[in-house]
C-alpha cells in the first residue's frame, strides 16, 4: 500500500528544498545584475500589480480566503521567477554566478565547520 502524507502542508515542503533555494539565490543575484535583460522586471512588477489590485478572482474583503489567493499566486510567482530570471540572463553570468556561490558555500580552511545533523541543546533534570 503507498503511504502519501496528505498534510495541507506538503507543497510548504517544496520551499525549504536545498535546489530550491539556491535557484531563489541565483535569481535574486541575477535580478540585481546590469547585465541581465531589463526584461526581468516584468513579472515582480506584475506580482506587485496583482496582489495591490482591487480587483481578484476572490476578493479580499472575505477575511482569510482573499489573502490566501494572493499569497498563492505570490509564491506561485517567485517559484516562476526563480525558473525564468535564469533562463533569460546570457550563460556566461550564470555561470558566472553559480561559480562564486559555490565558493561562498565552501567551507574556508582552517575555519570550524558545522554538522548540519549535530543537535546542540540544554537539558534540564527534575526529579
């Protein structure tokens, strides 16, 4: 039998993936980019438009629904942003960029290094 977890919160999930967020990351740093296409404004711009325009598919006078319309098509937007900002700057800079966040995510000799699975806690005993 397959096991799925049915959680409202599954696609949440997608968000805190590692290539998630580097693809936000290189997003982010090609947005700021003079070498990039003007042309990646449009969709943060079309975003802003949305989400300040009065007029929606559900209106946000209907407490909780109509603000959750709008944080749909927000992150449905970014994920789309982080795929298309990429797409459209000249191979070059992206490679350019991916270069120098892999070697900020190196670790610098002789410098301590974390373990992501290590746990460091206080616990207190009552008896």
């Amino acid at each position: 039998m397959d096991r799925r977890t049915t959680s409202a919160f599954v696609g949440a999930s997608a968000l805190l993936d590692h290539g998630v967020r580097d693809q936000l990351r290189l997003s982010w740093r090609l947005l700021r980019d003079d070498r990039v296409s003007s042309f990646k404004y449009a969709l943060p711009v079309l975003l802003t438009l949305y989400v300040v325009s009065p007029i929606d598919p559900i209106p946000d006078f209907f407490l909780g629904i109509g603000q959750m319309d709008d944080l749909g098509v927000v992150i449905a937007g970014v994920l789309l942003l982080a795929r298309l900002v990429p797409k459209m700057a000249p191979a070059h800079i992206v490679e350019e960029h991916l270069r120098d966040m892999r070697s900020v995510d190196e670790p610098v000799p002789g410098e301590p290094t974390f373990d992501e699975d290590a746990v460091d806690a206080r616990f207190n005993i009552r008896r």
